[in-house]
C-alpha cells in the first residue's frame, strides 16, 4: 500500500470519529443540557406561553439521540402536574395537548404515559373523549405490547373507574390468563 493512500484512509478515519463523537456524544450533551436549564427556567414560568416557549427550545434542538428520553422525562413530569388535585383543567388539558404530538405513538412507554393523561384528564373534567383518548392510547400499547402488564393494568384501572363491569372483567380475565397469581385482581373481581 502506498503513503498517499495510507493518508487518505487514516484523513477519512479521523474525520468519521469526529464525526461520531459530535453526534454520539457532544450533539446529545448539549441537547441534555438544554433541557436542564428548562427545568431550571421553570420556577419563573408565569403562563403556559411561557412554558411552550421555554421547551420549544428543547425539542426544536436537534440531536440524533436524546429525543426519546427528553419526551419521556417531560411527559412524566407532565402527568404529575397534571395529577395534581388543584391544578386547574384547562392547564392540564393545554400541558396534554402541547405534550402529545411531541410522543413517539409506537412507543409503549409514550402511549401508556398519555393515555395516563388522559384518564386524569376524564377524571377532572368528566367529559367522555377525554376517556375515550385514554382507552385508545391504551389499545394502541395494548397491540404493541399484548402481555405487558403496565397496559393490562392501566386498562384494569381505567374501567375500574368508569365503573365498566364488563370490559373490568374482560381485562381481569386477560390478567388472571397470564398471571393466574394475581390475588388482588381475584380479589378485586369477585365485586363485580
């Protein structure tokens, strides 16, 4: 092999691992540390424009890595605003609403986390599409992920507060199939 195209591989190896560490590691860094200084920004968030604003930075950041974990980290920060009992619905409803299309819809742990939204949503507000968004979201998990227990349970628990006796006994069925062990939900069914 001659020097000139040693020097041509060794330029082009150089060149692919800076390449690599830009995108494998600075690019997803500094996407991290975008969304700690929104976090940090947060106590000084006065209206909901504020917030949109504050973390339209974060997702308009791009990285090739990071975004799953910063739609993740916000929307369970989300859920526990959300689920607060004195947070006022139309800031709950506009937090769900900003998070949603941001979720991955073939992602369980996504759809699971907004369908949990929108059952706490349905519990403020009372108004059906709110549970009909949270069945759905769940039914999209639940074809992901037919065995996965957070999706069974959440849809156990869905029903269980609707009052649905039988889609609770459809789920608890499904449940018992796969965890025949299960002494709460055996419990649980033996009321409805």
């Amino acid at each position: 092999m001659n020097n000139e195209l040693k020097k041509i591989i060794i330029f082009i190896g150089v060149i692919l691992a800076v390449l690599s560490i830009y995108f494998g590691s600075l690019l997803p860094f500094a996407k991290s540390k975008t969304y700690i200084n929104a976090l940090n920004k947060m106590p000084s968030v006065k209206s909901l424009e504020d917030f949109k604003n504050n973390f339209d930075v974060v997702f308009d950041f791009y990285s090739p890595v990071g975004d799953e974990e910063t739609e993740k980290f916000l929307s369970s920060s989300i859920l526990g605003i959300v689920s607060q009992k004195e947070q006022p619905e139309n800031v709950s409803r506009y937090l769900v609403e900003y998070i949603e299309p941001k979720l991955q819809k073939n992602n369980v742990r996504h759809l699971i986390m907004i369908g949990q939204m929108y059952m706490v949503l349905w519990q403020k507000s009372g108004k059906e599409e709110d549970f009909v968004k949270a069945e759905e979201y769940y039914y999209q998990a639940l074809s992901i992920g037919p065995k996965l227990p957070p999706v069974l349970y959440g849809l156990f628990d869905l029903y269980q507060a609707k009052g649905d006796t039988a889609k609770i006994r459809e789920i608890s069925e499904r449940i018992l199939q796969l965890w025949p062990e299960d002494e709460k939900i055996k419990s649980l069914i033996t009321n409805y």
